[in-house]
C-alpha cells in the first residue's frame, strides 16, 4: 500500500536526520482508529483500517514511507539540552491532502534511535491512548493541535513503575518543526543549517515570509503569532501543557507532546498537575510568560539570519517579542469576551471578565460548568440559579450578574441568539482528569476499551449538552480527585 508520501525532510543533509526503521511488534492490534483523520489524508479509509494493525505498528510500512528520526535540541525545565531528537518517534514521510495543506505522519513510540539516549524507545498504551483522546477533545474544542490516527497495541511489554502493555500513537501534525529544530543548529553554531530549516519553514507554513524584508523576522512573529493565539485559547478552556519545553513548541502553532497535560477542574490560576513540574514553572498562570521565553529562545537562535550586525538583530528581534504579552492578551480578551456573550467591545470589558474570574476563584468553582451556566443564564434571570448556586461561596455575583446584564443590555442580540453564541464557545464536555484515568486505567489494565471509546466520543462532541452523558459534566467528588498527572515515557 502507498499512503502517497513525499520526502522533504528526509532529503535534508544528514545531520538534520538519520533513516531507522521501527522495532518488529510481536503481537500487533490496532485498538483505536481514526476514519476521520484518515480520510482528511486522503487514505483509502476501509484498506487502511483493514491493515491497521501491520501499518501502524510499523511490521508491514506502507511502500512509500521512508522512516527517519529527527535531530532537535530543547530547553527543557529552563536548561539547554543541546541534543534531544526523536528518541522513540519515527517520522514516515509527508503527505499532501486532499484540502491543499502538507502533512507530517509519525509514530511514537516504535523502538529505540540514535537519540534515544538512555530510553528504551517504546511507550505505554496508556499514555498513547491519553494522547490520542485529549488531542481529539482539543481538536472539537476548535483549538490547533496534532491528530491522532491510529493506536496499535505492539504485543510487548514495557517496564515504568510496573509492567505495561506497549502501544505505537500514529500522529499527525502541520510539520514536527519545533522551537527546539532551530536551537539545535544555533546550539552547534551551523548557520547554513538554520538557513535549510528556515527555508523549510518558509515553504511549509510562511511563504509571505519570502516577500518580508527579513525572512527570518516575518516567520519569528508568524510563529508568536500563532504561539499567542494557541495559549489564549488553552487558557480560555482551563487546559495545562505541563511540560512547556521549547522542544515541545510547533513552530506551526498546534498544540504538541500531550504528556501529563489536563484540564482544570476548579479554577485556580496557579494550577499545576504535572509530578515533574515541582517548581511550577508551568503553572496555568505561567502559560503566556512561558510562551514568551521559548520565543525568546526561538529568536536567539534566528539571530545570525536576522542581522549581521549582532546589536541590530538583537535590536529587530525584540520587536517581536517585547510586544508578545500585548498580542496574547489580545487574543485572550477576544476569546472571553465571547465566552460572556459580548458581541462588541467597550473599554470596561477587560474589568467585568476579570471580576468574573476573581469570583470564579474565590469560590473555586469549577471552570467549564461556570460558563456553561452563564451560558444558560444569557437567556434570561430566571435562567441564573444554576450558576448562582454554583457561586454562592463568592458573595459578589450579584452585583457581578447586575453589571453583565447592564452591559449586554448595549449589544444588539437577543438573549437567544447570545444565549445559542455562548455556547458554542463554552464547553459542556472537557476531558476531566478522573474519567480519563478511569478509562485509560481500564484500557490498559483490563484490555476494557469501551469507557475509552464513551469518553472519546462525549469529547469529541463538546458543545453539545448530550443529556444522557451528564454525569461527564460533572466534576469529580472529593475521593475521585486527580491531584497528580505523570508524562509516563
Ligand atoms: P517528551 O517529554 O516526550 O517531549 O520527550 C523529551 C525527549 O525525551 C525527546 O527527545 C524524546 O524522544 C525522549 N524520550 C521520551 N521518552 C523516551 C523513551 N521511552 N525512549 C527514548 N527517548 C525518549
Ligand atoms: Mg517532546
């Protein structure tokens, strides 16, 4: 079978990466697959989900795929590690879909490479599965992120705490290209390897870039662009990356490297879930400074191919990321004012969503069902008690519900329509934390997929309120709380 690849990344010079072929899987089962994604590729979806398990396994390739592991750098914890690379991830090839744009298919998770380090190259179902299903909830969700087509058990075991079954995630993403691609040959001082990359870059994601002044500078703001685009909507929908690195950065912009990511269940700002997260460095609140250092380290290693002259690059560089701050809280009051049903803008606005989220806090109230149910209150005050009750610890709601209906008195739809609006931008369904350790937990300990395949499917529709799966709105009781998330590799 050929999937229709094209090699572009597999013709740069060697050091940027080096063919390897995935691990022989003993006993291989494709546990879950995405027509969906499959058919956005263009596969023929019924062959394909038919040899699923040999395909993305990795035992039986499709003809035209070329499989290489990429070199990539990364400041991971604030630290440079000069030589990263896909150590347990294997890059196919690249496919251009049928809706024009190019695509990257990669498995993770298919055996050691020259990168691997002291790792053993595989992972775990579980966390293969966590990825697969918090980057579709995203995906419903309206937020850019990597796909995921397929999840193949390989048969073999893999050793963490215990011993785990062993799974192959088949991702998809706009490219692989991270912050981290470009501080690997700034890290080894190699120029004409940042221009290679940069020139990929320009043809993959920026070709305006190509009529800038300075190329390098047009794709540094494309990319905090798009950066500060991505985390206003993770902070809108409560979501955490946890491992913020600037190798887990796409320079396209998508959410990537689901690890111990989660939502947040009551709102906090200064949430933190990740086991490895001990400083909080990626706390929730930290999310848009933290973008704004990786971009900091994307435009250093831009440097040579913004000026010649060290103090003017410098000088041009900052231009893009002083502002960056600016541009995120731009998108971010956008994203709220909508989640409050604004249909216009007034300068008190910025103050009437923060007194909202000041009262959020105070009463931790859970992030996802407040707005939801501010949602329902757009239709009319008889419509509030749900949130009201919900609020009830924050002894300023009403004042806070008396200042909202004063202002949305001065837009010009009627509760209806705003009513409608919101909550197409207010989800009732995240994946909460306690049902996907449950449903991942029944995976891979009792080979039990079908809590897996009800959760998938309860995300994947998250505007919808799906009356018989209320009980997913809800989060957990005090005894099914998930205080901890673990990256699992
Ligand atoms: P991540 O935390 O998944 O973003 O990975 C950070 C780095 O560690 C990347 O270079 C990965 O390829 C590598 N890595 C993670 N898990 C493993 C593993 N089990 N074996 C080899 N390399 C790994
Ligand atoms: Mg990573």
């Amino acid at each position: 079978m050929r999937f229709g690849f094209t090699h572009q990344y597999a013709t740069l010079p060697d050091r940027f990466q080096t063919a390897h072929a995935p691990a022989r899987a003993p006993d291989p089962r494709c546990v879950v697959f995405n027509r969906p994604v499959a058919a956005l590729l263009g596969l023929d979806v019924d062959a394909v989900e038919r040899d699923a398990a040999a395909l993305f396994s990795g035992n039986q390739l499709p003809e035209d795929a070329r499989p290489i592991a990429t070199a990539y750098a990364g400041h991971q914890f604030g630290q440079l590690s000069p030589r990263l690379g896909d150590g347990r991830a294997l890059l196919l090839g690249e496919i251009r879909c049928p809706d024009g744009l190019q695509r990257d298919l990669q498995f993770k998770g298919s055996g050691r490479t020259p990168f691997s380090r002291g790792g053993d190259g595989f992972a775990a179902l579980g966390p293969m599965l966590r990825e697969y299903l918090i980057s579709e909830a995203m995906h419903a969700l309206g937020i850019p992120t990597t796909r995921s087509l397929a999840v193949v058990t390989t048969g073999a075991r893999v050793q963490r705490e215990s011993d785990l079954p062993g799974a192959v995630l088949t991702r998809v993403a706009a490219s692989h290209i991270r912050v981290g691609s470009f501080e690997y040959f700034s890290a080894r001082g190699d120029v004409e390897g940042l221009r290679l990359l940069l020139d990929l870059v320009i043809a993959r994601h920026d070709p305006q870039a190509l009529d800038a002044e300075i190329p390098a500078l047009a794709v540094l703001e494309a990319v905090a662009e798009r950066q500060a685009r991505l985390i206003a909507q993770w902070m809108q929908v409560g979501f955490i990356h946890g491992v913020m690195n600037t190798d887990n950065m796409s320079i396209p912009g998508e959410t990537i490297d689901y690890g111990p990511c989660a939502f947040m269940d009551e709102f906090d700002p200064r949430t933190v879930f990740s086991s490895i997260d001990r400083q909080g460095r990626y706390a929730y609140s930290n999310q848009p400074v933290i973008a704004q250092w990786n971009l900091a380290r994307l435009a250093e290693a831009l440097l040579p191919l913004i000026d010649a002259d060290a103090d003017s690059a410098v000088t041009k560089a900052l231009t893009v990321i002083e502002p960056f701050i600016d541009r995120f809280d731009t998108h971010y009051l956008s994203g709220l004012r909508a989640r409050i049903g604004l249909a216009s803008e007034e300068a008190g606005d910025r103050d009437l969503i923060k007194a909202l989220l000041d009262l959020l806090r105070d009463a931790r109230a859970d992030h996802t069902l407040s707005f939801r149910e501010l949602s329902d209150a757009a239709e009319g005050a008889a419509a509030e008690a749900p949130l009201r009750t919900r609020l009830a610890a924050a002894p300023g709601i009403d004042d806070w519900l008396a200042a909202w209906r004063s202002r949305l008195s001065r837009d010009p739809q009627s509760p209806g329509e705003r009513a409608a609006a919101m909550r197409r931008v207010n989800p009732a369904y995240i994946p909460r934390n306690h049902r996907v350790e449950a449903a991942l937990a029944a995976a891979s300990d009792e080979s039990d997929f079908e809590p897996f395949k009800r959760l998938l499917s309860i995300v994947q529709q998250p505007f919808d309120d799906q009356a018989e799966h209320a009980a997913y709105r809800e989060p957990p009781r005090p005894s099914e709380r998930v205080l901890q998330t673990f990256c699992g590799t």
